[in-house]
C-alpha cells in the first residue's frame, strides 16, 4: 500500500516569487562572511543556492527527502572537514549558514518560508562576531529590512500583500525599534569585555607586524595598506621627524633574521629616565594585530592600565590585542636613558658567525679615522650611506645566506629593514653596544576628524646605539640615503592604500585626491563610530550615572533608569499605535458621520450596503428623515464618485449636518382592555 501524503491547501502554497526572494535574502546575508569562513564552505553554501534556482526552473530537480538527508550529511561532514570540529565561533557559524542554506530546499508551505526568513535574522546578528564595522551594519540593516518587508507580506492575506505597503509598514516597525536600542544600548548592565573574548575562541584580529627582522619583512607589511592605529593629540602634535612610534626591541641575530633575545617580562621596577623633557599627552585606538605590544611615541613615560614598560621601554599588554585597544599615555621627545646593565651591554654587542673580512674592514677604516670618538665613527657610517650609491627602493633584489654583506657592498638597494639592520651590526663591529627597534614612522593628520591615521605602509625600523652620556640615542640610518636615489617610482607601483611618509609623490591628478579625501572622510565616520559605539564602555556608562547622581547605585542606578526608561518607550509607542488614525477623505469622514447619528435611532449602515441601499432603507423605516437623508446622499454620491466638485459639496454636507439630529420615534402607548362594569 502507498502511504498518502496530506495536500498542502493552495493557500498555503509558497509563491515562486516568493522562494525568489527568500533565496536573495539568503544569498546578501552570507556575502560579508565569505572572507572569514573556509572556502570550502563557501562552495558547498554556492552549490546549494544553484540547485534552488534550478528547482525553480525545472521542478523536476527538487530533492526528495533521502536526498535532502544525503546533503545534509555532506554539508555537516563539510564543515567538520574545514575545522575539525562544530565548536567554536567559525566552525559554529559554518554549520549553521549550511543549515539554513540547505533548508531553501524544502519550502512546501508558508510557514517554512517565515522560519528560513528569522534564521537569515539570527545570521545577521552572527555576523557581528566577525566585523563590527559601520559599513556592515549599514549593509546588514538593509538586508534586515528586506526580510521584515517579506515577513509582512507573508502576513499580508496568505502572501498577496503587495511590495510597497509592506515596505511602509516594515520602515514603521524599524523606526519604532530605534528608541528602544538606543535606551538598552546606554543602560544595559554590559560586560568588561566582549561575549566572544570571554576565552571562547581569539583570532579575530589582522595581521600586523611581527617580533623578528629580516630582509624583506617590512617591505612585505607595507604592501599591506591598512590601518594601524589612530593618534589624537590632546596638544598640537610634534614634527613628522619625531613622530617614531615605539614597538619591539630586537637584540639578537643569526646574520639574517633579529628577534629579541631577551624574555620580554615585567621588570621588578619600572625603568626610568634620567632626563624626559617636552611630554606630550595623546590617545591611541590601536587595530586588532595579534600582537601583545601596545604602539607608543617614543618614548613612553606612563604605562596605561592594563599593560607594563620593558627595560627597553616598550609598552606590552597582558594579551593579545584581538579587537580594538583604546589607552592613553605621555611620552617624552627629549630624554635620556638610564645606565646599561651587564647582559644588555653583552647582548648589544653580539655578532654573528657569518660577519666577513670585508665588513671588519670597513668599520676598521672608519676606527682609524676617527679614534675613540665613537659619535663621529656613527657620523662615518651615516656619510657612507649617503655618499656610496645607496637606494631606497621596495622593490630590492633577492639576498643569499650574507644579507648584509651582499647589501654593503654589491646589491645596495633596500628598505629599511636592510638599512637598520646593516648600520646596528657594523655598530657593534665597532665596538658600540645597538639594537634595532621596529614600529612605524609618521602618521597621516585626518583634518575632518582632527586625528591621526599610521598605516602600514608606515611600518619602520630604526636603530639605537649606546652612548656614555647620551644613554640609548636614536639613529635611522634609512634617512641618511641621498633623496635623490629614492625609488619614487617604485613606491608609487606597490604603494596602493597610500604613500609612506617617507615617500613625497606629488603627481597625483584630481581623481587620486579625491579617493584621498573620501578615504580620510570614510575613516573619520570609522573612528566616530569606534568611539561612540564600539568603544562605549561599563566606565562610559557609570560617568553616565555620575552626571545623574546616581554613579553611588553602580549597576543597580542602570537598572533604576532601563526599567522606566523602557516602560515609559513601550507604552508611548503603545499609545500612539491605539491612537493612530488613517487619513480619512473628508467626504467619507462626512458619510461615517451620517452613519453614526442614524445608528443612534437603529438605523445602522451595514456592511454590505452602499450609499444608495442604505438610502433607500433609512427612507423606508423612518419617512420624517427621508428628505434631509435623501438630499445628502444626492450631494455626496456623485462627489464621491462623480465629478462633482468635492469643496462645494463637503460646505453644503456640513451645513447639512449641523442641525441634524435624529430622534428616536416614540414608542405609543398600550391600549387599555375594557371592563366587565365598563359594559353596563
């Protein structure tokens, strides 16, 4: 015997435009996660999307159920295979996009159709895990009003409802949800930190620059071109020569590569200068990199809550940075370091095994002329960048196993990796302790925003030689080069999101600084929203509650405000929904007006009359009414739905009402039966 299946009432019956839209819907939700789930997601969620367009062509090609369970079992299997696990916020998410995804292929009623369209809301939300951006939230709200519009026509009449009245009415419900987002956005009780960095899963972050040197490591990041940090000055800031910012401090190498050496711990005390002179104050909003150090203008003075200060003066977080970092701190431009301990002064003066002949030579050379003046033997070394046919270019030639050799004396074409790593071991062939320190170099001023942007492109290497009275100086061998031999060209080639400050390329047409200023417009809205948004935290929130006088209630004052702020939303957007009137044609107003004194005597319109019948019926049942009945409809019927002038008709219908006030008829009284003595 076959089992029968129930028929679906036609009712019932999705539309195919309907399942057309759903499916779009679907498709706009997914689009902004393509960049951070595995590709093979992707292909598996693109195959699906094609077999329900294609279902919507050929019915034929519908899946029946053991092949929906086949499907589902592969795309399960899928995402396993892509993150070895269902856990977690990718692999979590990519399970969940399959899911929905493949349930587009069984929309039989109505009602799958409304579940599939608030599983695409809970993939909106999702979304936020990965990006916080303005941008997507700009994006993701159109995509949310599209599936509130559908869910209304849906609702509209078993899915008849039209286009541009669902679209009203799902812009009214959105507009009536904003003040409710904004009271639970400032009042409710948040976390110290994001849900998803509560240890659930880390990785959100970019990638920026790392702990080791080698040639070619910067010049790689620069290519990079995106945002590193934002600097707001509290005061007018320094000169773009003293705008080093201070990352990690690199003391040893291999010949090729140099890393710290040194274990990057809290010191048992804070290091201290012997001289800071001209602190300045700023804040910085650093980008998601991955890293543990903290971006400060050389060199740091403060140390901001939640990070410490190295013996080389370099600011390093507990953790690392996963989502935007915001601190403070005050630097001084003018210092001077204190007094170098034994293992420092060995390890700035470690030199590999592949240093040769040659090198020695040279910095022999420079010994002989100078004698003891170690200062002038580091202005012999600069000289000799300047004088020999030294290039600035990001497009060097490739090294062997001797980077530094080949690049002294044969290729001489670098990046600053290759400058600073050069001048720090000829220094220490030379007898004078040096170490390399790696950040960025000058900042881009945003004027709408009236901050400062550091790109990658801006990433640096430099080098700090020690001097007996000077402490740890500064010296950026890469400046020394001739301007004349940087490659301009070049860096214009490879330099897309914007030129280094170390680069001056002023052959840019209108269009180039058009983009420039819609850039640094985008970027201004960016850090708004970094600012008043995403960085609106518990202190943001008790500095609320201290304007109030209520900053002693802590969390509970948050709670004295949400709840009546809340109740006192609900029941105005309550009220004006009870009190909310069509626009009514005066005409009709008119006509319901005559309608409603006739129903005070009994006679009531009906739903099925019209202004004829009902007419017809009022001058049956109550004659004394008829005429001053009679004579409105013959004004109203054909304003109404003639061409009759509708502004003389509505004065003459108005007069017309003024004095009419029906009265019911008197019910007569009951007749008295006779009596027996009454007969005689």
């Amino acid at each position: 015997m076959f089992r029968k299946t129930r028929m679906i009432p036609a009712s019932e019956r999705p539309e195919r435009a309907q399942i057309m839209a759903l499916t779009l819907l679907s498709i706009a939700a997914y689009l902004p996660l393509v960049r951070h789930l595995d590709p093979k997601v992707s292909l598996f969620v693109g195959l699906v999307w094609l077999l329900r367009f294609a279902a919507l062509r050929w019915q034929a090609v519908a899946p029946g159920a053991w092949v929906l369970v086949g499907l589902t079992l592969i795309g399960g299997g899928n995402a396993l295979l892509a993150y070895q696990g269902w856990s977690g916020r990718d692999a979590g998410t990519a399970l969940f996009v399959t899911m929905v995804t493949l349930k587009l292929l069984e929309l039989r009623r109505l009602d799958d159709l409304r579940l599939v369209a608030s599983l695409i809301g809970f993939l909106i939300v999702v979304q936020f895990l990965f990006d916080e951006s303005p941008w997507l939230l700009a994006y993701l709200g159109g995509v949310s009003l599209g599936v509130i519009t559908l869910l209304v026509m849906l609702d509209g009449g078993s899915g008849t409802a039209r286009m541009r009245p669902a679209l009203r009415v799902a812009g009214r419900l959105a507009l009536q949800a904003l003040p409710l987002t904004l009271i639970l956005f400032l009042l409710f009780p948040r976390l110290s930190a994001p849900l998803w960095s509560l240890g659930v899963e880390t990785g959100r972050a970019k990638t920026g620059m790392s702990d080791w040197l080698e040639p070619g490591a910067i010049s790689e990041l620069v290519l990079d071109g995106e945002l590193a940090f934002r600097v707001r000055f509290d005061s007018p800031p320094p000169g773009p020569d003293q705008l080093y910012w201070r990352g990690p401090v690199l003391w040893e190498t291999d010949g090729r590569r140099w890393t710290p050496g040194l274990a990057i711990v809290p010191p048992v005390s804070a290091p201290s200068l012997l001289e800071a002179d001209q602190l300045i104050e700023y804040e910085v909003t650093l980008e998601p990199n991955n890293q543990r150090w903290w971006l400060a203008l050389d060199l740091p003075v403060t140390v901001p809550a939640g990070a410490f200060l190295t013996t080389e003066h370099q600011l390093v977080a507990a953790e690392s940075v996963s989502a935007a970092q915001r601190y403070r701190v005050t630097s001084a431009l003018a210092y001077r370091t204190d007094s170098l301990d034994t293992e420092r002064w060995a390890a700035g003066l470690q030199v590999p095994d592949n240093v040769t002949p040659r090198m020695r030579a040279l910095v022999a050379e420079w010994r002989a002329r100078v004698g003891d003046d170690d200062w002038a033997l580091i202005q012999e070394a600069l000289g000799y960048f300047n004088r020999e046919s030294f290039h600035y270019t990001l497009l060097p030639p490739a090294l062997g196993s001797n980077p530094v050799d080949e690049f002294l004396f044969e290729t001489r074409r670098g990046f600053c990796e290759h400058y600073a790593s050069s001048f720090a071991l000829l220094m220490r062939l030379a007898g004078i302790p040096s170490r390399i320190v790696l950040g960025y170099l000058g900042g881009e001023l945003n004027r709408v925003g009236g901050y400062h942007m550091v790109w990658q492109s801006d990433a640096h290497a430099w080098v700090e030689v020690w001097s007996e009275t000077g402490g740890w100086v500064r010296v950026d061998p890469t400046a020394a080069v001739n301007p004349a031999r940087v490659d301009h060209r070049g860096a214009s080639q490879v330099l897309g999101a914007g030129p280094s400050v170390r680069f001056t390329l002023e052959q840019a047409d209108a269009m180039v600084r058009l983009a420039r200023q819609l850039r640094l417009f985008g970027d201004s809205l960016d850090a708004a929203w970094q600012d008043w948004v995403l960085g609106f935290s518990v202190e943001d929130q008790m500095a609320l509650l201290s304007r109030l006088r209520l900053g002693e209630l802590r969390e509970y004052g948050l709670v004295a405000l949400l709840l009546p702020a809340l109740s006192l939303t609900l029941g105005l957007l309550l009220f004006g929904a009870l009190r909310e009137r069509r626009v009514v044609d005066p005409l009709t107003r008119l006509y319901a007006r005559l309608g409603a004194r006739l129903a005070r005597v009994g006679l009531a319109r009906g739903g099925h009359e019209g202004p004829a019948d009902y007419g017809r019926r009022v001058s049956a049942a109550r004659p004394d009414l008829a005429p001053r009945v009679e004579r409105f409809l013959e004004l109203y019927i054909p304003a109404r739905y003639g061409a009759l002038p509708k502004a003389d008709a509505i004065a003459a219908l108005t007069a017309l009402l003024r004095d009419f006030h029906p009265r019911p008829v008197p019910r007569a009284k009951p007749r008295r039966r006779p009596r027996a003595h009454d007969a005689t």
